[in-house]
C-alpha cells in the first residue's frame, strides 16, 4: 500500500507539473494537454483518486481538477446555477427559448 501511495503522489505530482508547465505556455497549450489526457482515460482515473483514503493523493487529484478542468462542468450552464439571497440557495429553471425552429 506504501509503495502504491508513493507511486500515485509521484505520478500526480507529475501531472500537476505538466499541466502547471503548459498553463505557462498558453492557454491553448494547456487546453491540448488537458484533452490529450482525457483521451488517454487520464481525467477519470484522476477522479477515482479523490476517493482514495491516502489524504496526499485526494488532495492532490482534487486539486489537479479543481485547477485544470473546473470549467469543464459549469461551461454552458451559468444559467443552472443557484443563486443566493438572503443566505438561501435559490434554484431556477433556465429561461425556455422564444426563438423559431427553422429547417
């Protein structure tokens, strides 16, 4: 378990670095990387970590998405969040669209 506990902070520390490098790039950079690792099934094992009971390696996976792929969830969907007032959550559906079909 030790040895697998090293083996994945050392990986997903290099990842980290990875991506940090190509943030530094571009944008664009970072972005190829970033879908380079989705294709190679990268992101979801990378989810599956922030399950894991060594407290390094969920730290360090959730920080991997939290800064890399937050916007990957939320994009498009500005209008699905809740907003707060008065201290309370309010939930709202999206406005239903008053535009034509045309084919």
């Amino acid at each position: 378990e030790a040895v697998v506990s090293t083996q994945s902070t050392g990986a997903l520390d290099g990842i980290h670095s990875i991506l940090g490098a190509a943030a530094k790039i571009s944008d664009e950079v970072v972005n190829r990387v970033c879908l380079m690792l989705e294709e190679c099934n990268g992101l979801d094992l990378i989810e599956k970590l922030q399950e894991h009971e060594n407290e390094r390696i969920y730290a360090r996976s959730a920080q991997i998405i939290e800064e890399f792929y937050k916007g990957d969830d939320e994009a498009g969907n500005e209008e699905l969040q809740p907003t707060v007032e008065n201290g309370q959550y309010q939930f709202s559906a999206p406005a239903a669209s008053t535009g034509k079909i045309s084919f």
